[in-house]
C-alpha cells in the first residue's frame, strides 16, 4: 500500500471499507467502529512504517480494518469463529498488534511505555496511541495523560471522537470535545496557518516552541477557553475531518517527527459509509447478520415466544422495584443499552447515570450516593467489574454500603474471548469481607434476588447472571424475599453422589441429572456468600461424593469454598470440582466453549456417571 501514490488511498478506502460491510453480513462483529476508522486506519500505515512503529489500538473493536491491511484479509472470515482470528488485535496473532486491545483506557499507557522504552533503547521507533469510542472517559486515559506530560517522550496521541462509546457519550468530556471541533474560525484559521509554516519549514526548527505557544493563544482568544490538553504541555492539533485520508496523511507527515507528545484530534463518523449504521451507531454497534444491500437485520427465532434475555429481565424487574422503592437509582458504565438500563431510563431519566467508561468511577459514585440514602443498583459487565476491585473493597464493603452490584455477562460469553468472559468475579470477590454474592439459576430467581437485596439491612450484595436467554417464557413471578445464604434441595438422591451447583449452569446439570436417570441429589446453592451451612453439613453426611459445578474459575470459587468447608468441619468427601480451567478460555460460540472446558451436558453427565469397576 506505501507504494500507492497518496490520489489512489480513496480508492484503498472505498474498497477496504465494502469488504467490511461484505464480510460482516454474513459473519458478524464489530461493525460501526471499524467503519468509522477506515480512513485513519490506511493513513496510520501509509505514513508510519509498521509494524516497526508502533500503532496501540483503544478499543480494539476500531481494528478490523489494521487486521485485513496486515496480512489477514483471506482469513478474515474466521474471525471470531473458533479457531479463527481473535476478536481483539493480539500479538499472538500478528507482529502487527504491540498489545491486548479488549478493555478501554489503557491505549496512552501502553504507548507511553513504548515510547520511553524506544528513547532508553536509542530507537527511532514512532510510537502512537489511538484511543476512540467513548475511552477517554476512562480514568485510566487521563492517569497516562498526566504521566505523559512529565515525562520525556514522543509519543502521539491520536483522538478518535466520534461521540459515541457504544450508547452515546455523556458527561463533560464529550461536550468539551464538541466545542472543539465546532470552532470554524479557529479551525479555517490554524489550517491555513500551519500549512504556511510548514512550508517555512517553521514546524520543524527550534522556532516551533514559540509557534506553537502562539498557535495556543490564538485558540484560546478565537474559542474563548484553553486547551486542557496543551494545558498538560501536550501538543495539540485538530480537530481535523477523520475521513479526509488525504488530508490526515498530511498532518500525520508533518507532525510525526516532532518531539514531545502529541495529540492529533479527528472527528470520524461511527459507521461511516453504511446509512444504517450511521443513522443508529448503538444498534449497529454489533448487529448480528444483516443484508448488506438493503441494510436489513436477520434476525432469528421470529414468531416464536422465547425466554427474554437475562439483561432485560433485570431492566424491567428493576424498574418494577423503582416504582415502589424512591430509593433506588441505575448506574452504569457507558451500557444503558447493553444492561437494558435504558428500560428505566426511558421512564425515569432523573434516576439513571451513565457515568461513561468508568467502572471505578461507578462504583464509588454509588458509594457516595448510598451513604447518602440512596439505594444505587450498579450494572457492570463481570470482566469491566475487574478493574473496579479496589473500589468495591475500599469505598463500598469496608463501610457495608448498601450498594447493589449486578455482573451481566457471567461465565463464558463467547466470541468476544479471553478478554470479556466474565470468569474471575467468583473468585475474587469471595475473600471480601461483608459481601453477600448470589448467582440465580433462572430468571426468576433473579428477580428474588433483585428483590431481597434492596431489602433493609441487607449491606453491599452482588448478583451474577450470564449473556443471553435465560430458561423461562413465563419469567413473570411474584417479587419476594429469599433469605441471604439459604440454598434450595432440586432433588433429592438415594445414591452417594450430591451435585452443588451455581447460577444457571445448574439447569444445564439438571438436564444431565434427569435425562439419564440418575440418582444423585441435586442442590441450587444459591448463594457463594455466605454458604448455606445446613446444606452442607447434610451432604458432608450423607455423600461419599459430591461435585461442584459453576461457570466460573475453579481456582478460588464454589468448588474451593465447598473443599474448605468440608475440611475445617472433619467431612472427607471425595470431591469432584467443575468450572472454568486455570487458563484464559478462547473465542468461540458458548456452546463451542462449554463443550471444550466440560461444562456441557454431555461432559457433566460423564463427571457424574458412576465410574466402572475394573
């Protein structure tokens, strides 16, 4: 592609951008976003010299065009599937991708560690980060920013700023960058200008210190306020037409070999070049197969009544709660949509927050709202919920704050991969002192939970539950109390072998347990936190043989927790642990998946067929 004359990149656009729309049609991903940045995509590698320069993507869902131009085009309709390309850049996969792209905000902090690795190293290596869709609302973002700004590099920065995460972005960052690039007369004027400059060859002496602090002033009088980035000593240029890939391969040449730390500000379009999907960024965001030609969604299982998915039993259950309790208030991370918080939202604005890509941040803001007398339920994503650890122990358990933190996407949630499966909240959320952890099997049990926790008294409680459909068509129970740490006997077994299971992985084990005819006793535990002790001192009793079944790490979860129960209280049970491997699981449908970690029905009913006599 460097070999192209810069007229001809259009045309590398035009065709790079059809044969993502072609290619998701049929197998899906990420869609908007790598749309939005086809143009920066072709002009990031027609001026740097990858992958010897380094390009840090943030998030990697931008990607798809920096895979098919890197040596991945003929394979790319494997991606996601399993065995197949990863769904994130990952530098198992291509010299091309310098780090795990899943999580937002970690782009400017990569980089910078790149970058002062190449000056230490004596390297020319160009170092830039992109950060886009909604990340710089991360605390993460502005932490690298600070960092960036005190220490020597020449890292650049570019901003994709596209108004949008997944929803829309809200708070004060998004309406900063709004009347940035909305300033016309500053931005016709340093347009001009600087093209003047750089033919002086201005831009590129000792004189550009002065240039560029005269540059800052003109833009504060013209926009009437300052740059906070030039105001962290980081040079800022923009915002600039992020489809224009002509225009942006002449800004990347002149400023790449500056010294010191840049930012180049776009403004890109989520979407771009598929009405559809410019039109609705959030629904085209990940929209499944669709029909490239008319834009129309394929959708399956139409006209059949089917069991809602978790997310939305949980978003009209809440607002069923709302309605009878004024304390409670919704608070999520940039997923009103992806939690189906938006069904409150839609009938209560006043009493839901979408902080933007913060879980940290979510977490102690329902804190301070708790403390205050309010009753804050707290949807994050169960991988997200990882980065808010410290604040869950720090800002909530500690002062036992009724804070109500729900984990959508629990256990395997498939083609995303190792970077999004909600695997480790069991496990680390167990030592917490003060937490009370639930997992529902059904979705009826998730409205008890829901229910029972924004009871009085009931102190910081977490629910877990999975990506998907749940097992209910009539999910529409009674909302009433389940007492914290009682568990529930499913069936009872004449035989020496008790399966204690958690969450919805136990109607998976129950179909095993029934289909096959065996005799084992069956018990939904409910609750990690705290362990139905009566239920354990009767198996710890009656069975020789109990196994444990959860969709989560078996380091540290039920299985563990069971084992050490049986232990400190003298029962010696053989104990059979099944969960998610001491491994990062790949991408790959959860039916894929669960089969492969032996957690399908198929594999269960082996773990729980009694073992022949040799």
């Amino acid at each position: 592609m460097r070999q192209l004359n810069i007229e001809q990149l259009p045309q590398v656009c035009d065709e790079l951008r059809q044969y993502i729309i072609r290619s998701l049609a049929d197998n899906p991903g990420h869609f908007a976003s790598s749309l939005g940045t086809v143009e920066l995509t072709v002009a990031l590698h027609y001026v740097f010299n990858t992958p010897e320069d380094r390009i840090v993507w943030d998030v990697g869902h931008q990607a798809y065009g920096h895979k098919i131009l890197t040596g991945r085009r003929e394979r790319f309709s494997t991606n996601r599937k399993l065995g197949g390309l990863k769904p994130f850049p990952s530098p198992e996969e291509s010299e091309y991708d310098t780090c795990t792209c899943g999580h937002a905000s970690n782009s400017i902090s990569i980089a910078l560690g790149m970058a002062v690795a190449a000056q230490k190293q004596g390297s020319e290596r160009k170092v830039v980060a992109v950060i886009g869709d909604g990340s710089m609302t991360g605390g993460l973002a502005f932490e690298g920013l600070n960092n960036a700004a005190s220490t020597p590099n020449d890292m650049l920065i570019i901003l994709n700023d596209n108004d949008m995460s997944i929803d829309r972005n809200v708070g004060g960052m998004g309406e900063y960058l709004h009347k940035l690039h909305t300033s016309s007369a500053y931005n016709k004027l340093r347009y001009s200008a600087s093209k003047t400059l750089y033919k002086w060859g201005v831009l590129n002496d000792d004189r550009k210190g002065r240039v560029l602090r005269f540059n800052n002033a003109i833009k504060s009088l013209l926009t009437n306020q300052r740059n906070m980035f030039e105001g962290l000593n980081i040079r800022y240029f923009g915002p600039e037409d992020g489809h224009d890939v002509i225009g942006l391969v002449k800004t990347m040449q002149r400023i790449k070999d500056m010294k010191g730390p840049k930012m180049l500000h776009i403004h890109t379009i989520k979407g771009k070049g598929f009405e559809p999907a410019e039109r609705d960024a959030t629904v085209w965001h990940a929209p499944g197969k669709f029909d490239p030609e008319t834009g129309q969604r394929i959708k399956s299982e139409q006209g059949k009544q089917t069991p809602l998915r978790f997310q939305d039993v949980f978003g009209e259950t809440l607002l069923e709660l709302a309605r009878e309790n004024e304390r409670i208030v919704g608070v999520t991370p940039a997923m009103p949509t992806g939690c189906s918080l938006c069904i409150m939202q839609k009938e209560m604005p006043e009493r839901v927050f979408d902080v933007g890509i913060a879980e940290g941040h979510a977490v102690t803001f329902s804190a301070g709202m708790a403390r205050e007398g309010l009753l804050p339920f707290c949807n994050i994503y169960s991988s997200f919920s990882q980065r808010a650890y410290d604040n869950i122990i720090h800002d909530v358990a500690i002062s036992r704050l009724p804070v109500v933190l729900c984990l959508d996407r629990a256990g395997l949630v498939g083609e995303d991969g190792p970077t999004h499966h909600g695997a480790f909240d069991l496990a680390f959320l167990r030592p917490i002192p003060g937490l009370t952890i639930a997992s529902p099997m059904d979705e009826a049990e998730l409205r008890r939970l829901m229910y029972t926790a924004q009871l009085p008294d009931k102190g910081p409680f977490v629910i877990r539950y999975p990506r998907g459909k749940g097992v209910l068509t009539d999910w529409h129970c009674p909302l009433e109390e389940i007492p914290v740490g009682k568990g529930r006997k499913l069936r009872d077994g004449q035989g020496e072998t008790a399966v204690l299971s958690i969450g919805p992985i136990g109607n998976v084990a129950a179909e095993a347990i029934e289909e096959n005819g065996l005799d084992i006793a069956h018990y939904d535990m409910r609750f990690l936190k705290p362990l139905d002790e009566d239920i354990l001192e009767e198996v710890g009793k009656r069975y020789k043989r109990i196994v444990t079944i959860e969709d989560g790490a078996i380091e540290g979860g039920l299985g563990t927790a069971v084992l050490e129960w049986m232990s400190d209280h003298g029962y010696k049970p053989e104990v059979k642990r099944l969960g998610l491997p001491d491994q990062f699981v790949e991408h790959g449908t959860p039916a894929e998946l669960y089969h492969i970690v032996g957690l399908d029905k198929e594999s269960i009913k082996k773990t729980l067929l009694p073992t022949p006599l040799s």
